[in-house]
C-alpha cells in the first residue's frame, strides 16, 4: 500500500509541477521517498535483465541518454532519468514515472546517470550490473573537495555493491585507477591515435597515482587524457578493448571502432568518448547494435549539450562547469571558423559551487584566436570573470547585469554565429530567455 501511495503521490507532484512550468525531475522522488523509503529496492526487482549506471565529472547525461536512445531503438523498455536529475531523488523520480497507476513496472534495463559524491547512497538501494566512468576531473571543489576524495568514495560504492563490471576510460590516469587491483571485471575504452596538436593544457591527474612521478605522454587529447606513462614504476595506460581510430574532425566527427565506422553530427570532440563508452557498454552487456547509428542519428542532446536556437543567426548554447568542460567548449569554438560572438555566464549558486577559483584554471587566452566579434560576460560572478578577462589580454565589450541585454545586443552585432557558454544555475534560464526572445520575434515556426 506504501508503495502505491508513493507512486501516486509522485505523479500527482509531476503534474503539479509540469502546469507550474518545472521540470519535476527530483521532488516526485523526493516525496515518494517519504512515504515509501525503500521504493528503489521494491522496484528494481522488476528490472528483466542489467542496470547501467554512469558517473564521471563531464559527460554523464549525454552517455546515459545515448545508452537509453541505443538500447530503446533495439525494442527495450528502459528507466532512466534523462533530465539529468542524478541524486537518490532523481532515480525515484525514474522509477516512480514508469509505473503504472497500481504500481507496476515491467523494464528490461535501467541506464541511470549517478552523481559522484552520491554513489554510496544511491548504491544503497539499487546494485548496477556495470558502471560507466567517463572522466574524473576538479569540481565544485568547495563541495567535492580534491579528486582524491572523489575516487575514496566511488572504490567504496564499487566494493559495497559486488563488484559491478567496470567499463572505464583507459585514457584517463585517474579513471582507469579504479581497475587497478579491482576484484570485479573490467574494460577499457579510450582514442589510440593522437588527433589534436599538442599544447600545454592543464592536467588534473599529473603525477602516477602508484609512485608520484609526473606522468609523460607520447600524446595528450586534453586535460589528463591520453596515452600516458610513468618512466620510473612503469604504470601506463591500459591495454584497450574498445578503441577508437581513423579519427576525423572535418563536417562532424567520424572514426571507427574495433573496425565498425561512425560518422556524426555532433559538435565537440569529447563527444567521441560519450559515443565510445556507450558502445563498449553495449558490447559488454550482449546487445545486438545494428541500430546503433541510426540511435546516434535520432538522439536529441540535452539542454545546453552545443544545443543550436535560431535567432536570425544560430545561438549555440553549452554547459561548461569546471576547467575541462570549459576548456573543450573554447576548442569547439575554436574549430568553427566564422566570424563569432561569445557571451560566459557564471554563477556560485550551490548547485555550482561557491568556489570560483576555477575560473584562472580555464583557457580564455584560446579565445582571442577565435575570429572573435565580441566578447560578453553575464551572469552572478560576471565581474570576476571579466577581470580573468583582463589577465588573460581580452577585454569584454558587455558586462552585462541581465544575459537577455547580452543576447539581444549578440542578435544585432555582425557576427555570424553566437556561442552561449554558461554553469549549471545559468543553464535553464539562459535557454528560456533564448526560447522567450525566439517567440517573440516569430522565428519559432
């Protein structure tokens, strides 16, 4: 009966929510949980076959969605919190929306997104079958604390839970740590060939977490990632399973995969390290993907993932939280060769992290090479980012109180192209606004 009422009552908030114009993505949960705490642990029985969850500081919601889209084009019922809502709460709110008004669930597979931090808790209720572990970078420090911790408490979800098959990035010193001495299975994936020029990017992991040397490569792609070494214990990255090569960066992204060839139209070379994780999932898991080009192809990103607006001229909307994520939306910038505008919005809500130290870890130099129009900077921390700015020789021609002021005075300048690179807080009201301004204008049709 608990179990009912809770569902009910997790609905009935949905639709609440939903006519109140918010996402509901974790407050159903929330209060399914209060009246039914063990809702997740009932539930995930009737899961017929795996759960599959991803963590990672950068790229988890467009993994998971992807496995979703993936595993949905092959005929599979799946839970999953595609809005991204990555706690405890969110996963209730995934399960509590698939059951039927007498609470009942039938699903093949679950692909839940986990934060971090949340891993034992979530954990607690619900055992994955196979984790995925994108990257693990610096993030809201003042929440997180140093990678160190993060990976504390990841090791002690992983062995709490039964030893999950692994699938991590082998590119990533840190990531692929968690395999070393690891009792369960484990698979790596990562790009075997170098692809970008090589530049003095900062790195997260940069000494051998086994003797403390700092690590050398024969190539970087960015951030820690690459094919590493340790020249005094030998530590060094991973013998691959699923490998990519015969990468291309010229109209989209194509490379090929243990001999199968992928072409896509995403902006963003991270994004061939979402599509390899979601591949070697597949593969570990047993699941025929034949489809899985045409799930590539049908996937619609998530908010602020390159999302393009048209507003006269396209207005492409990122989010980047931290260095890394920051860093690689300036190179996609930088890949596009027309004549740009570019606005940085920050806050230090929370849901951020008040430490904004971060902000000198990011490479805003790389922006004065971008063909760049003008320069904006909106947002809580919109000062703090201007005097970045400054340090780093570029001077913003808007500061702006509200981003709607920026925005509008983008759409006029002759710019042919906009980049919108915002933090969390910023994410969803900057699309609103953008989505409010294409209304009005009549460019929604």
């Amino acid at each position: 009966m608990r179990k009912i009422l809770a569902i009910w009552a997790a609905k009935l908030s949905a639709v609440a929510g939903r006519l109140m114009g918010k996402k509901s993505s974790s407050t159903p949960g929330a209060i399914a949980l209060k009246i039914c705490p063990d809702l997740i642990k009932q539930l995930k029985k009737n899961i017929k076959y795996d759960i599959i969850a991803t963590c990672g500081t950068n790229g988890k919601t467009t993994t998971n969605n992807l496995l979703y889209t993936a595993l949905t084009q092959n005929g599979y019922k799946v839970v999953c919190n595609r809005m991204g809502a990555n706690m405890l709460t969110g996963v209730a709110t995934a399960f509590a929306m698939e059951c039927s008004w007498l609470g009942r669930l039938k699903a093949d597979y679950a692909c839940l997104e986990i934060d971090e931090a949340y891993t034992v808790k979530v954990f607690e209720h619900i055992k994955p079958d196979y984790v995925v572990v994108t990257n693990l970078f610096r993030d809201q420090l003042d929440r997180y604390g140093e990678i160190e911790t993060t990976m504390e408490i990841m090791s002690r979800a992983f062995n709490n839970s039964d030893f999950p098959c692994l699938i991590l990035n082998g590119d990533d010193p840190i990531s692929s740590g968690f395999g070393r001495e690891y009792k369960g299975t484990v698979k790596y994936y990562g790009i075997s060939e170098q692809v970008l020029p090589q530049d003095n990017d900062i790195k997260e992991g940069r000494f051998c977490a086994v003797c403390g040397t700092e690590l050398k490569y024969n190539y970087c792609h960015y951030s820690q990632l690459g094919d590493w070494f340790c020249s005094e214990c030998g530590a060094k990255r991973p013998a691959i399973d699923f490998e990519a090569t015969d990468v291309s960066l010229a109209n989209g992204l194509g490379f090929s995969v243990n001999g199968n060839k992928f072409s896509l139209n995403y902006r963003g070379f991270y994004n061939i390290y979402n599509v390899l994780a979601v591949y070697s999932a597949l593969k570990c898991i047993g699941v025929k993907f034949e489809s899985f080009n045409t799930a590539l192809d049908e996937y619609k990103p998530q908010i602020g993932r390159m999302e393009e607006i048209n507003l006269g001229k396209p207005f492409i909307l990122n989010l980047a939280k931290n260095p890394a994520g920051f860093n690689q939306a300036i190179s996609t910038v930088l890949q596009d060769t027309r004549r740009k505008d570019v606005i940085i919005a920050v806050n230090d809500k929370p849901s951020d992290g008040t430490d904004i130290s971060w902000l000198w870890d990011v490479d805003f130099e790389k922006l004065a090479e971008s063909n760049l129009n003008m320069l904006m900077t909106s947002g809580m921390r919109r000062y703090d980012v201007a005097l970045r700015f400054k340090y780093s020789g570029i001077t913003p021609e808007l500061i702006a109180e509200n981003i709607r002021e920026a925005i509008l005075a983008c759409q006029s300048s002759e710019a042919e192209v906009c980049y919108v690179l915002v933090n969390y807080t910023m994410l969803f009201s900057t699309e609103n606004i953008m989505l409010e301004i294409q209304k009005e204008q009549g460019r929604d049709k």
